[in-house]
C-alpha cells in the first residue's frame, strides 16, 4: 500500500486502485504522485488480473490536473526541461495504456488536465451521474496545452471536431455530454459505477473489444486531405476571430491535433511534446497562469489579516434606489436566493427597477443560461416600496441613490432611526469619500464602500472599500457577501478613485490630451487594443458616457493635481452641447447609422478644433507608452500608500473592472514581464510631461535591483 495509491485485489481477480492524497482536499498529479504512480504501474505490468478498475478515494472529487506549485513553477522552465516533462508523462500513460488487462476508469466528480488524460489511457470510463461531474482539459485557460496526451488521445476517443471543441475551449463537459460525445461510457449513480466497471471488464473479454481499441486509438485517425484542410482552416479562423493572436495556446493546441492526429499515436505525442515545451514557456502562459493564482488567492481571501474574525449572515438586504446600478445589485441578491427590499422615492421608479431585474433573467433564460423558474424564485425574493420603513428588517442596506454628498448624507439621517442598530449601511458612490459619508451616520465602524460595476450584472468586481473607522468584521461580513452573490470582491481603503478608477481615469485623461496634441482618433483606439484592452480609451469615453467620465475624470485630477494629466475642456464641450456618447447617439464619434455602430462624425472636428494644443504627429508607441506607464505609476503608488494588500489586488482589479488584458496578467506583471529597468528608462523619455511620468521609489529600487512584484516560485519540478 502507497502513500497516495492503493491496490487491492477484488473477488473474480479484480484489481482496484484508489487514489486519495493524504490530508488534501483534492487529488492532483505531483511529483512525488507520479514517482508512487511509476512504481505502481511497474507492479501492475508483473500481475495477472482479470481487469483493472482505478477509482478516487474522494467523493465528488476525481482528479484536480496537476499539483498547483508545480503548475506556478511551469512557465519559469526552460523549454528542454518542459520537453522532458512531457516526455516523461508520455511514456507512463502510454505504458498505463498497454497494461495486460483491461482497464476501466470511474470518475466522479471534476476531471481536469492531467486526471482526463490519466483517464483518457484507460480503455474505458464510466462517469458518476452526480451534477459535479465535470470533464474537462482547461490548459489553454492558463496559456498552456495539455502535455500529457490529451492532444492526441482525446481526438482518438471521441473524434476531432468535439475535442478540438475541449481542447481549444478548455470548457469542461458534465457527464450527460461526456457520454453523448463517447467520452465516458456511461453515467449513474455513484453506487452503481463500480458494477457497472466490473460489467465493463467482462464485456471486454468477452468481445474481445478492448485489444481492438487499443489497436485503433494508437493509429493514425486517418482524415482524407480535404477533411483536415477544410476543418483545420475552419477552426483556425474562428479561433484568430476569439483570440485576436493575442493568446497563442489554442492556436498551439490546434496544431498539435491537425500535426498528431494523421500519424500513429507515438508520432503525435512528440508533437504535442513539441507544442507543450513551445507555448509553456512564455511569458503569457505565466500571466495567464499568475492569474489564475491571483483568482484563487481572491477566492478564499476573507478580507482581513485576522483568521480569527468571522463574517455575519446578512439574511436581507436593502437597497436603497432602483436606478441603473440599484436595480442591479437588487439582481445579483434576489438572484443568490436573498431576500431583497427595493426603495426608491416612487412606484414608478421601482416599476422600472423591477422591469431591469426581470430583463437580465429574461436575457439569460434566452441564452439558455436560466430556466423560467429562476425567474420566479428570484421575483419571490423582492419586496418593493418606496419607504424606508421597508428596511426595518435588514442587516445590510446598500445605497445607490445619485451622486451628490449632501443627498446621501440627509438621506442616511433619515434612513438610519429606522434601521436595526447592528445592521451595515454601505455606499455604492463611486466618487465620494466614505470616510466621509461615514462620518454623517451613527455607524462608521458598520459603514463601508460597495462598489459595483456596470453593468452588475456582468461585471465581476466589487470594490469594498474601507473608512478610517470601518471595522475588520464589516470588511469581512461584505467579503462573504459579495461572494455570496457571485462576485471576486476586493479590498481597499478609502481613497479618490478607490482602486481601479484611480488607475483608469488618468489613462482616459491621457488619451484625451493625446488627442488634443494631434494624435489620431482611430491610431490612439487601435493602440490600446493592440495592447490587448477590449476597446481603446476614446471609444470607452462613448460607452460611460462623457457626462460621467468628465465628473469622475475631474474629481481625479482635483486630488491628485501634482501629477495629473489635464486635457483641454473638450468633455465638457460635448457636454453642453449634448453628445454624452453612445446613450445620445453622438460623443466623439456618432451612433446613428444601422445597429448604432461607431462612425466618424465629421461635426467632431469642431470640438477638436477648439481644443487643440498641438498637431504633432504622433507615434503608436509614444501613445502605448503614455498611455500604459502613467497607469503602471499610479499602480505603483497605489502599493506604496498601502491602499490594497498585494499586487494581485491591483492586477486583479484591473482585469476584472477595465478588461486589462489577462494574457499581460495586470499591469504590474507586465512591469515584471517588460523588466522595470528598462520601462523606467522609458518613462525618463516623457519626464518632461510631468510628474505622472516619474518614477516611484518602486520602481526605481526595483530598476536597480532587478526585484519583481512577483518573484519565480522557489519549487523546481
Ligand atoms: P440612477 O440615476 O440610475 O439611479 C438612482 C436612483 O436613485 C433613481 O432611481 C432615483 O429615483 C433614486 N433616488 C434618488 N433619490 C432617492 C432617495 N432619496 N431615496 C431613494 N431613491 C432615490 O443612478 P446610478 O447610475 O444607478 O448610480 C447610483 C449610484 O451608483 C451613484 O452613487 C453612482 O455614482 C454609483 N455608481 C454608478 C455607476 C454607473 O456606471 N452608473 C457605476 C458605479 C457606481
């Protein structure tokens, strides 16, 4: 019996193996697994058994891929070492596959990377029926591709359409597809796999069945020239269309199938070899893969430094205004199962709230990512009115009413007599201190920021934001919540900007002088994307709408005057004249035309007439640079005052709120990825722009001694 294998010999001559790592929650493919593993084979290779059955010795778990240490030491090996890796994984799945016994695998719960293919090695599978079943070769989700087989052998099973469908994906499948596409057998209940694996084992011996798929699954898969040409080029176009280039593992994964599946398998695993050792080295299968780490760490972060401090149930919540963003987090609570009061200073005003909650259920029912049902289960959870009486009951009332100090403090004056004096009062403001805020109430240690983005719906992130006074339980209460109501919240102290407004609007601000300095509307849009961002900074102007991105813009050049980038009054040009962007039809482009898609509008030009300070041409990499270094400045401050805990939280922030490209991992891993010595020589090119434009003691002392934000992981594989 090994530490993590166990062997047994069953009645009819039945071997079982059961692996379960001691201690851990979950089985994953480590180093020291492997060698027990390779030990474990050997002896199976000697034995004379009637079949194999390989199980997990953990319920709802199978395998979770590889071990997470080794997957963070991964990017930082040389191409040889990842070669040899995968190599050496080839070679033991391939003997697995040509055990003198039939084999047959049952997994019950998720299946990931490594632990698919492990399973893919075996002539069968049977699945649990449990929902938490789950299929799947994520690589490419972290910027690498299956190493171990699953290029080549996934193809084989199911046929090349559906795996380039997972591979490419990384999408996993529940059972019920598994089955559908002949990835597994069978699915049923847990008590039933074992003999339905037995029942397996005898079918095989009987037919005869499993030496001819053994056979088959090591030959070529044998598509005619057209087949591959057509299909290849098919899923090539449309992976480019998703990826833009910027992700290179599909693309890598693709390759690996059209390269391995027209030869025997042994030939095809050198490719994937091949391919694996070429992508896993990158620098963005290691942001990609920091990414996934910075998710995890968000995961089960509690907010606090002390363990010991526990998060209260908010068992009802009240929001206080049902407009865009109110309307919203009503959404996200009701939806989570939380009973949810929605005020707001008419009926008619709730009507609407109430209208935008059903159109986000109404919209995923379409897409067929609800059932009618959840429509009704979360209209049960919202009460409605328009007093705040209403909220009598709560333990947490959330405000999302307009932004203007002095309304929100009144209104917390006459809120809070009538409220549970325990319950949490939180600020959706955007803009306003929340120390501040704090200060009108007779709660700031209950007191805190909530910061939704919109649309909440689908906007991930909520920033919850502490005052002076907010107490480590409240922080902790609002962490489990927004958690709760499926969002990655992250934390950060009061501050103009919070966390990502901070570092967003002076790259929205830089743009706008950019502009004005002569630069070329579509250049400065394209620059940005060809960084990665979803859109470039002039066309996002458009879609929050001018109004909001000159008052949120101007509240963060009146705080941090010292070193802001002050466009011309261009915004508020358009203001008064009443192009606020995409929402009026006309901002700095126009809306107007078939399905309101963006157009130059030859009008703008006045506007840009009016406000320009220069007409220099200027260069795609001078509006990269200053566009992304004053961002990494400010990030760098934002470490320095201790406004986040880690890095992450920055990085993370930006992914998650700005769409910051994940294949560069935020801007500080970018900073670590470019080298900080040589972005701070870049910044000395535009010193003389500002003191945005300087150094921080960060990253100066990181210049010279070469420190990362994020240093390599000590464990070597
Ligand atoms: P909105 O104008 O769409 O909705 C505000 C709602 O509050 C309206 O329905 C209004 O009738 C109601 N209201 C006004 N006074 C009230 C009172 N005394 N009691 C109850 N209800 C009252 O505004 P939006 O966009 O939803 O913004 C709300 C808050 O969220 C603001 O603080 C804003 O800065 C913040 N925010 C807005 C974002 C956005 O993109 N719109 C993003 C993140 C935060």
């Amino acid at each position: 019996m090994g530490t993590y294998f166990t062997f047994e010999v069953l009645d009819g001559n039945v071997g079982r193996v059961t692996f379960d790592s001691p201690g851990k929650k979950v089985n994953t493919f480590g180093r020291p697994i492997v060698e027990e593993l390779e030990q474990l084979v050997g002896e199976l290779e000697g034995k004379k058994l009637h079949g194999l059955l390989f199980r997990s010795g953990k319920k709802d778990q199978f395998i979770a891929g590889a071990d997470l240490n080794e997957l963070a030491a991964l990017s930082y090996l040389p191409k040889e070492m990842l070669g040899q890796l995968s190599g050496h994984m080839h070679s033991l799945l391939t003997r697995v596959s040509r055990l003198p016994f039939p084999t047959v695998c049952l997994i019950d719960g998720p299946s990931m990377g490594g632990g698919t293919e492990f399973a893919l090695s075996m002539d069968y599978r049977v699945a649990s029926s449990s929902p938490k079943t789950v299929i799947g070769l994520p690589e490419v989700k972290v910027g690498i591709i299956p190493g171990w087989g699953g290029t080549q052998r996934l193809p084989r099973v199911i046929g090349v359409h559906p795996a380039l469908e997972m591979i490419t994906s990384g999408e996993p499948v529940n059972a019920g597809k598994a089955v559908k596409i002949g990835l597994v057998f069978d699915a049923v209940p847990l008590d039933q796999m074992e003999a339905v694996g037995r029942s397996l084992i005898d079918y095989a011996h009987q037919t005869g069945e499993w030496k001819k798929l053994r056979e088959k699954k090591e030959q070529p898969i044998g598509l005619t020239q057209d087949q591959a040409m057509f299909m290849f080029a098919i899923w090539q176009g449309g992976i480019f269309g998703k990826t833009k280039g910027q992700y290179p593992a599909p693309l890598a994964a693709l390759d690996a199938v059209r390269e391995g599946c027209n030869v025997p398998l042994e030939e095809g695993l050198k490719v994937e070899q091949a391919k694996f050792a070429e992508v896993g080295g990158t620098s963005i299968a290691s942001s990609l893969i920091g990414v996934f780490f910075m998710n995890n760490r968000l995961q089960s972060d509690t907010g606090v430094a002390d363990t010991s401090i526990k998060p209260r149930e908010l068992k009802r919540v009240g929001v206080l205004g049902a407009g865009l963003m109110g309307a919203g987090i009503v959404t996200s609570s009701s939806r989570t199962g939380i009973p949810t009061v929605m005020v707001d200073v008419k009926d008619d005003f709730v009507k609407v709230g109430v209208k935008r909650a059903m159109d986000v259920v109404g919209g995923r029912i379409k897409a067929g990512k609800a059932k009618p049902e959840d429509m009704a289960n979360m209209l049960a959870n919202i009460t409605t009115g328009t007093s705040h009486r209403y909220f009598s009951e709560c333990d947490i009332v959330i405000e999302a009413i307009p932004e203007k100090e002095e309304l929100k403090k009144d209104t917390y004056k006459q809120l809070l007599p009538l409220m549970k004096p325990d319950a949490l009062l939180v600020s959706n403001t955007s803009t306003i201190s929340i120390t501040r805020l704090a200060a009108a109430t007779d709660r700031p240690d209950r007191f805190a920021g909530l910061h939704f983005f919109n649309p909440v719906d689908r906007m991930p992130l909520v920033e919850v934001i502490r005052g002076e006074k907010t107490s480590d339980e409240t922080v902790a209460t609002l962490v489990a919540f927004a958690k709760k109501i499926k969002k990655t919240p992250i934390v950060c102290k009061d501050c103009p900007g919070f966390l990502v407004n901070r570092i967003l609007l002076p790259y929205m601000n830089e743009a706008l002088l950019l502009l004005c300095e002569g630069a070329d509307m579509d250049k400065l849009d394209k620059a940005s994307e060809r960084f990665g961002m979803p859109m470039g900074p002039i066309a996002l102007q458009d879609l929050v709408g001018i109004d909001t991105s000159l008052y949120a813009g101007s509240v963060v050049i009146e705080a941090y005057k010292d070193r802001a980038a002050i466009p011309p009054n261009i915004l508020q040009d358009l203001v008064e004249a009443g192009r606020l962007g995409t929402k009026t039809g006309k901002g700095f482009r126009q809306y107007t035309g078939k399905k309101g898609k963006a157009e130059a509008d030859p009008e703008f030009s006045k506007f840009l007439e009016k406000n320009r300070v220069g007409s220099r041409q200027i260069s795609s990499e001078e509006m990269t640079d200053r566009l992304f270094l004053g961002m990494l400045v400010e990030a760098t401050l934002i470490l320095e005052e201790e406004i986040v805990r880690d890095p992450g939280d920055v990085d993370m922030g930006l992914i998650m709120g700005c769409g910051f490209p994940p294949f560069r991992g935020g801007i500080l891993r970018w900073c670590d990825t470019e080298g900080a010595g040589k972005l701070v020589a870049k910044l000395e090119k535009y010193s003389s722009l500002g003191k945005r434009f300087h150094p921080s003691q960060t990253l100066k002392r990181m210049a010279s001694s070469g420190e990362k934000f994020y240093p390599a992981p000590k464990v070597v594989v």
